[in-house]
C-alpha cells in the first residue's frame, strides 16, 4: 500500500502539479474501514480524471478546508 501511495504521490506532483491528501489522525489510520474507502474513491476519482478524461470532482476543484473536513467528502463531479 505504501509503495502505491508513493508512486501516486510522485506522478500527480511531477505531471498534474500537487494534490494533497493529509489526514490528522493517531496511528492506524489504515486499519480503520472508512479511511480505507475514502482513500480508494479518491484514488479512482483521480485516475478517472486524468487517464480517462472524466470530470474532476470538487475536492480536486475547490479543495476541502480543514474546517470542514470529516464534515463533507466532495464526491460529486463539478459542472466544467
């Protein structure tokens, strides 16, 4: 898992400029089934946008500020 996240990391910063997914939890952030699958949809989302020209997703438009984090996910595809 963590070889994958790297790799993801170095493309998006080299080709598509920075995205950052930090997450400020205790350890064992992994283990936990939600932050599994939140990490995977976002992923996808990702490679969906850049490798299959799918509209991006509005944590990749707008972001998500730390005030609302936990709060909303974002998912939804935005409208350009």
């Amino acid at each position: 898992m963590c070889r994958c996240l790297l790799i993801f990391l170095v493309w998006v910063s080299f080709i598509h400029g920075i995205i950052s997914i930090i997450y400020f939890v205790s350890n064992g952030i992994w283990k936990e089934r939600k932050n599994k699958k939140v990490l995977s949809i976002r992923l996808s989302q990702f490679f969906d946008h850049y490798l299959k020209g799918e509209k991006a997703p509005l944590w990749m438009t707008e972001g998500i500020p730390a005030t609302e984090d936990g709060k909303t996910l974002k998912y939804e595809l935005s409208t350009d």
